[in-house]
C-alpha cells in the first residue's frame, strides 16, 4: 500500500513537471520490489527495478534540463523518436518474453509481464525527455498491469492502478496543453484611432 500511494505521488508531481516527482517515483520502485518479490511476478519485480533505475537517470535529466521558471519543457517526439519508442517495445518484450518463457520460474504469465516490463521501460524514458506520448505508453502499460495485479491478488495495487489511468488522462492532457504555442495578444486598434 505504501509503495503504491507513492507511486501515485510521483504521478501526481510528474503531471506538474516537479523534479521531486523521481526521488518518490525512486521510493516507490524500492518498496514494491519487496512486495512483489515472494509472489514470483517478475514483470512486476522488474517494473519495479526499471523504475528504480530510470528515476534516478531522470531525476538527472529533469534538474539538468530545467528552464529558469524551475519547469520542465514538455513537447511531442519526433516521427523518429516515436518510431524508436514502438521499436524498442515491440522488440524489447520479444527479447524479455522470450526469457521469461525459457525460463518459466521466473514468470507464471511471460508475456503479459514482458510487456509489463518494457512498457515501462519506454513510458519512463520518454518521461525522463519530457515527450508527451509517455503518458500514452502509461496507458498502454495499464491496460494489461490492471487485469494481471488483479488476477496475482494484489487487489489493491490493481484499484490504486485504475487511479493512476485517470491521472494519467489528466497529465495527458495537461502536458499535451503545455506543448501548445500561446497565441500572441495583440491590441486592437480601431481604425481612425492615432497610435
């Protein structure tokens, strides 16, 4: 419970571009790796290592690329750059699927949770370079981690993800606003009038 309620701290703060975000999303990786150990649900497990090391690379990133105003630019990838996301995916669970098959201890559900895994992977990585589209990798990541945590027992970890998916939404569409060019005002002058 503990590791979850951080975790969706961390959501929260990284909704409002706070660098404190990954120090919690840090924490929150620590306390579920202990909880999700003895149940033998390495996507989980490794969901939670990835978390571990891609806030603290973030966290890096986040304090060495803030602007002046102490936010975080936030802006859509590139063709490219979503290209490399959906490759790196697609390929990434190929490669830890195909481990957890071969090597069935370490998994009772291999694909669902490779795909656990490397969703997570890339969501955090293009958090880290403040794209946009690491919300709809969050999402991606959801829609499969809600029916496994129900189905592994952790009845509460599946409900505090069904939270994250609406604030998920919400940052969706508050980074998605931000990346937005504000129109220029400029004043009307009538006609006729001296300037």
């Amino acid at each position: 419970m503990i590791g979850n309620l951080l975790g969706l701290a961390a959501l929260a703060l990284g909704w409002r571009r706070s660098v404190i975000s990954w120090p919690v999303q840090l924490l929150s990786g620590a306390v579920l790796v202990a909880a999700f150990l003895p149940a033998h649900v390495s996507g989980m497990v490794g969901k939670q290592l990835i978390v571990i090391v891609v806030s603290a690379w973030g966290w890096f990133q986040w304090l060495r690329g803030r602007r002046a105003t102490g936010e975080i630019a936030v802006r859509f990838g590139s063709t490219w750059e979503r290209l490399g996301l959906v490759a790196g995916a697609a390929l990434g669970t190929l490669a830890v699927g195909g481990l957890f098959t071969a090597y069935p201890s370490l998994s009772w559900s291999p694909w669902q949770d490779a795909y656990i895994f490397v969703g997570t992977l890339v969501a955090m990585v293009a958090q880290a370079r403040g794209l946009v589209e690491f919300w709809f990798a969050w999402i991606a990541v959801d829609v499969v981690g809600v029916p496994l945590a129900f189905r592994s027992g952790y009845t509460f970890s599946a409900l505090v993800y069904i939270v994250y998916f609406v604030l998920v939404i919400l940052g969706l569409r508050a980074w998605w606003m931000s990346t937005r060019t504000p129109r220029q005002q400029t004043p009307t002058v009538l006609e006729g009038a001296v300037a």
